[in-house]
C-alpha cells in the first residue's frame, strides 16, 4: 500500500540499501516493514497481541511465511523496522533511535504540531525526549524506548491521570455541554432527529461533568515504557471529556464492543483512578462521548450507533433510539 511513499522517503536517505518484508493489513491501513534478522522479528512480536496474529507472527519467526510475503528494498538509514499507521515509524535497533515521518504533505501540519506538543510533553516527562527535529523534511528522530507489554494498566493511566491534572480539569454543565454538542451538529451541518431528540432529553440532566486535555488517540501501543514509569506517543490532544483517552482504549482493544463497557471487568476496574463523580456517571460520559463521535464523522460509525442504543437503554430504562 505505502511502498510507493516509503521509496521515496528511501531516495533521500542514502545510497546503501536492505530487503525489508511487508505485512499489510488492509482493513485498518498499516503495514509493517522489516528485516529478516532475529532482532527486527523480535521487536515487531508486540504488533502481534492476540491469537490469530500470534500464530502469524510464529510463522514469521520460524520462517515459514516469508517466501509468501512482498519484499522491497529500501535504504539501511530506515532501520530495522517500519511501521506505517497514522505516520511512518521506522526503528534503529542498534542506535536505539526512532525516526517518524508523514505519508504526504497534507499532513504535515498536523505532523509538526503533534511533534511540538511532544517536545514539550517530553521536558514534563509525558513522552519521548526529541533529539532532533526537521521541520522543513518533515521528519523527527527520537530515543527509542520498550513498548508496554502488559495486560496491567492501572499504573500507565494513573500517570495518565498526572497529566489531566498537570494540564487542569474543569467542570461543565451537562447542559452546557449538550449545547457544545448541537454547537457540533450544526457547525457539521450534521443532521439527525433521534440525535436531536436525544440531546434534548439530555439537557434536562442535573449535574456536572469533567473536561480536560486528553492524548486524543490513546490505545496501549501508544504507551511506551521508561525506566519505572511511562511515556506516551502519538499525541493529538483535544479539549474532550475526562473519560475520552480511557473510552478510545477500549474502543481499539481486539475486542471493541464484544464485551460491553458496563460489563468489561478492565475497564471497570480503571474507574477506581477517576474521581467518584466520574464514576458514577460514566455510562453518560460514554453516551455523550459516542454522539460527539457520530457528529464527527469518526470511524466505527456502526459501533458508535449500537453502543448509543444499548446504555440509553440502560441509562433511561426505555429509551431507544
């Protein structure tokens, strides 16, 4: 998919080059390019968590797929491993650095904005430390740290939590955040009635709810491990309700809404970091955050639609949407 873009990049790296195979996944766009050495293949096995990828990722380390896969030839400076998602990754294993580059130029400015905001996460120990920054290429080398692993999250989102408060909470009327909601709507020229209906009904809710400065596309392969505590990568920070970055990790788990959120015992169990008024109205946080991902046209519309028909079901006892 993205050979095209990676030769490119290759052009102005070098003269010397390296055969690199291609893994695609077509369905979410990413790829992953790597060398055939034992080390390239034992970096890239975190990709692999759960048991379909598993039993791909055994044939690769076995070397059984390999003659089956596409190969490229790329230069020796693009590392040892390439990934291709939202932006291009690449991997030095032996200098331990990281390179991240854009797809193309109408993401360059998103690109030198998320690279700034990391820069100055970094000095308050959020994120990676920069070592260099080309803001003409663009391009931005980086240490190299270990990826989280773990089946435990508590610890990396109560650092998380450090940073909500780091950057400040505040409150909000659930009213005034339904109109910030229909603010969307229109601003959108999205239109919907049972949307509509459903936001009125809303508005006549008593309470408050919490905002704050979330990481914006939060899933456990943006939590990378530094020396005893964590860091995190990829930001795209968003003024958004507190419980934003913990709804889009689950929302990117293997399982998405197989096990629902009032019955998944991990997300459940990481309410216990938020503040008790959180907890207590978490599946209207959840309720709201899915409106606000309808209105903006965010992908997995179809799990948006059927997570807001079940817990208004649940959260007002006979309302369906």
């Amino acid at each position: 998919m993205f050979e095209k873009i990676l030769e490119g990049i290759s052009g102005k790296l070098g003269p010397e080059k390296r055969e690199f195979f291609i893994i695609s996944h077509k369905r979410y766009r990413r790829e992953i390019y790597f060398r055939n050495t034992r080390n390239a293949v034992s970096f890239m096995k975190v990709r692999f968590n759960s048991l379909k990828k598993g039993f791909i990722f055994f044939l690769i380390k076995i070397g059984i797929l390999q003659p089956f896969l596409k190969k490229i030839i790329l230069s020796s400076k693009l590392g040892d491993v390439i990934f291709v998602a939202s932006q291009i990754k690449s991997f030095d294993l032996e200098k331990n650095i990281v390179y991240s580059f854009i797809k193309n130029d109408s993401e360059k400015e998103d690109f030198l904005e998320s690279k700034e905001y990391q820069m100055k996460m970094g000095k308050k120990g959020f994120a990676p430390e920069i070592i260099k920054f080309d803001r003409k290429m663009p391009f931005c080398e980086e240490e190299l740290l270990k990826q989280y692993n773990g089946n435990y999250y508590a610890e990396f989102f109560e650092k998380l939590y450090s940073y909500y408060k780091n950057m400040g909470i505040t409150r909000i009327s659930i009213k005034g955040y339904v109109k910030l909601l229909k603010k969307q709507m229109k601003d959108n020229n999205f239109m919907d009635e049972k949307i509509s209906d459903l936001l009125k009904k809303l508005s006549s809710e008593k309470g408050n709810l919490l905002m704050t400065e979330i990481h914006g596309d939060f899933s456990k392969e943006q939590v990378l491990v530094k020396e005893d505590s964590y860091v995190f990568i990829d930001w795209n920070p968003e003024k958004r309700l507190i419980l934003g970055d913990w709804i889009h990790f689950f929302n990117t788990s293997e399982i998405l809404d197989k096990i629902p959120f009032e019955r998944n015992k991990k997300a459940l169990e990481l309410l216990k970091i938020y503040p008790k008024e959180v907890r207590k109205n978490f599946i209207l946080y959840i309720i709201l955050d899915s409106i606000s991902s309808i209105i903006n046209n965010e992908s997995d519309q179809e799990i948006f639609f059927s997570r807001l028909n079940r817990l208004t079901k649940i959260f007002f006892k006979h309302f369906s949407l």
